[in-house]
C-alpha cells in the first residue's frame, strides 16, 4: 500500500484530471464500503442479533420459571432443559452445587445482556471451543447461559477478509481507470496547449486537432480552430496592409531619394546651400530603413511557419564576440562600458546573421536608452544569453507592447528609433525555437534570450 500513500499525496498538487481521479477512486471505495456494511448487517449482522434475541427469550424465560416453580421442581426441570437443548449451554449454580452442562462456572463471566467468550470442551466436536455467554442472577442462584457461536466468527473473519480484497480490487480498479481516463484526457488537454504554444510562438497556422469522437473537446476545437483562422486572417490582412503600403511607397520614395541626391551634388558643386537637401534626405532615408525593416520582418515571420532550410551549427559565444567588438566604437563614444561575462561554447542550429542581428540590435537599444556612462553586459547562461544595462529600464506594463511593430516607450520617444528593435529581436528568436524575456534590473533593464534546442 506504500505506492497508493505516495500517489495520494502526490495528487495532492497533480492536475486537475488527477485531483478528479482521486475523488472518484474516493467515491468508489466510499460506495462499496457502504455496500459492505449494508451486506453485512442484512447477513452476519441480522445472524449476531436474532441470536442475541434467542438468548434473552431463553434467560426471561428461566427467569419465569424461576418464581413460578418450586425451587425443587424449577431445579427439576432445568436438568432436563440443559441435557436435551441443542443450542444453547445452559448451567445454574445453587450454593456451591453446579448444575447443568458446565462441570464448573468460569470466571470473569459478564452480567447479561453482556456476552463474554470463554472456551468449553465439546463432546459433540471432541476439541475445546469457544462459545459466547453471560450470568443472569436468579432468585435462589445464578444462571450462565451461552452459545456456540463460533461459526458467526469464522464468516466474520472470512467477511472481513472478504471486503478487505474487495477494497483493494476498488481501489485498484478506481486507479487504473482514472490512470486510463487522465491520460485519454490530458492528451486532449496537451494537444490545446501545444497549439496554443505554437500559436504563441508566432505559428499562427497551428491548429487543435479534431477527433471523430465528435466531443466537448472536437466541439471546442472547432471554436478554437475557427477563432485562430480568424486571428490569422486578421494578421495577415494588417501585416499585407503594412507591407503593401511599405513596398509600394519605397520605390517611389527611393526615386524620390535619388533627385534629392542629384539636386544635392549639383547645389554643392556650384556652392550653394545644401543644409535642407541633406535634412530631407536623412529624413527618407529613416523612413526608408523603417520600410526595409518592416518587410524583412515579414519575411522572417513567414520563414517560421515553413522552417529555413539552411540552418547550421553555430556558436553563440562567437557571435556574441562578434557583436561586443563592433558595438564597442559606438559605447566608448558614449562613454559606456561593454564587456561579457561567463563566456563559454553553446552552440545552437540556426542563422548566424541573424543571430548577429539579434545580439547587436540588444546591444545597440542598451547602448542607446542606457545613456552615458552606463554599463552593458553581456552574459552566458546555460540555454542562452542576457545582455543587462543599468538605464531607464522599462516597466512592467509595457513589457509586453515593445515587441509589438512600430510600438515604443513614451520616455524613450526622445531617442531617435523606429519601434522595430525588439519586435525583429523577438521574431529572429521564435524562428530559432527561443523566448525573450524582459526583466527589471534596478535600475536597468535584463533582457533574457534562451533557447529550447541547443546542438
């Protein structure tokens, strides 16, 4: 019974199907016992008190015949009445005179309605066994009257061994349908969460896989199938919008960039002034990086849904090495401080320029919303990374918005920037099977970037 104690407590914490499980093995042992009790108070019980019942007939009875009869005749009779009854043992003890099928009265015998057990020799079964009486006072003596109730005992003990295995066999059967039942049902349940994992990770494809049992669960997948097609028509539908608006505008605006450029060197060949022509053209060349930006995260969030294909072995602790050298002319114009931490090998499957552009666009927002004298640090973990600065941070409500598009933090709305940072950080890493975390550093901001399949 060892392996039930230690399954019961650990369903004391287990899931909701195991939590059911054990209130229905519960409810079951609960019915069957009951079952047994009914049983045996109809069968051993109603047995126990009919002879009970027998027993005080037989002592009112003696008890009668007692003051009714001579003291000579009631002894009289009462020989006859112990040698001729099958039943019951009965025996009166007048003075120091025994009579009856006792030779001997026992001792420590129980007044009646008491019953106590005493062993007796049978000449019947020619072995020594256990009856059950009592001593009723009488007007002149004493009355001992018992019974051979062994029998009742044994169908006691075979009943309760009996029930016993029954118990048992309720249990046992109670956990291997609930183990049977929890994993018909958690897998039903597993398959909404993969999907609302997939969903998450950015797969808006997935969807809950419907069954011909044509359930709750099939009924429910269904809506949720229904819901994610219209989540995913949504999407796209604003994501095409974007991007259409995106690519239709930057050729224009890039023929426009090339007669601004055109003016601008033919204004500084003949000396005239070029402050507006160069303000105009870094103005378009900001909206057209935001645009250039804008598609190639559309472009990394539909690689996700069929997987890149030429993926290799990379390692971050090079890419990391990398980044840190090319942002270090830019920190030290700031002058911040870079460096790393616990550096070490972790290799993972996946893009190495991208990953550059995952480590240096963190790198680059640290450098940029950290302000002077501000110190970055990059540091490995055991699945990933965390590049952390001691700068503005950002709070906890808007920790979920900045990895939405073009989305950015009302008190970094002074730094130049195009809302796009974090969001093509957050779709490189879902591409690559990863989570970004953000955390508070007091003061400064911790972002964590781990990965769920290292090579």
């Amino acid at each position: 019974m060892a392996w039930v104690t230690e399954w019961w407590k650990t369903t004391k914490t287990a899931s909701s199907v195991w939590r059911l499980t054990r209130l229905y093995t519960v409810l079951l042992l609960l019915i069957v016992s009951v079952l047994l009790i009914v049983l045996y108070q109809l069968s051993i019980g109603q047995m126990s008190r009919q002879q009970s019942l027998q027993m005080d007939n037989e002592i009112v009875q003696q008890t009668e015949l007692s003051k009714q009869l001579p003291h000579d005749e009631f002894i009289e009779q009462f020989k006859i009445q112990s040698e001729n009854s099958r039943q019951y043992i009965l025996s009166y003890q007048y003075q120091s005179q025994v009579i009856g099928r006792l030779n001997t009265f026992p001792q420590n015998i129980s007044a009646c309605p008491t019953r106590t057990r005493f062993p007796v020799w049978s000449n019947q079964y020619n072995e020594l066994r256990l009856v059950s009486g009592c001593i009723q006072p009488l007007h002149e003596g004493r009355l001992i009257i018992a019974i051979d109730d062994e029998y009742l005992y044994v169908l006691k003990d075979q009943f309760i061994s009996a029930s016993l295995i029954a118990l048992a066999l309720a249990l046992l059967f109670g956990v291997i349908t609930g183990v049977i039942f929890s994993k018909q049902v958690l897998k039903r349940i597993n398959s909404f969460n993969t999907t609302a994992a997939l969903v998450e990770s950015g797969q808006l494809s997935a969807r809950v896989e419907v069954s011909k049992n044509n359930d709750e669960y099939d009924h429910m997948a269904l809506h949720i199938n229904t819901m994610l097609s219209q989540l995913e028509e949504s999407f796209n539908t604003t994501a095409g919008i974007t991007d259409a608006i995106a690519h239709d505008l930057r050729t224009p605006l890039s023929h426009l960039r090339q007669q601004i450029e055109a003016e601008f060197t033919e204004n500084f060949k003949q000396n005239l002034p070029t402050e507006s022509l160069q303000l105009m053209l870094e103005k378009l060349n900001e909206i057209l990086f935001t645009f250039a930006a804008m598609l190639e995260l559309t472009r990394i969030q539909q690689q996700k849904e069929k997987k890149s294909q030429h993926f290799k072995r990379v390692d971050l602790n090079t890419i990391i090495i990398d980044a840190v050298d090319l942002i270090e002319p830019l920190v030290e114009e700031r002058q911040q401080i870079v460096r790393m931490e616990n550096s070490m090998s972790l290799f993972v499957n996946g893009d190495a320029s991208l990953l550059f552009r995952v480590l240096y666009n963190l790198l680059e927002n640290a450098s940029k919303y950290a302000g002077n004298n501000a110190e970055i640090i990059v540091r490995m973990i055991k699945n990933g990374f965390m590049v952390i600065d001691n700068g503005i941070g950002i709070s906890d409500d808007e920790k979920d918005k900045v990895f939405q598009r073009l989305y950015r933090v009302e008190k970094s709305r002074q730094v130049t920037g195009f809302g796009l940072g974090l969001t093509l950080v957050k779709a490189v890493v879902q591409l690559h099977e990863g989570n970004v975390t953000l955390l508070d550093n007091d003061p400064g901001l911790i972002v964590k970037v781990e990965f769920f399949q290292t090579a």
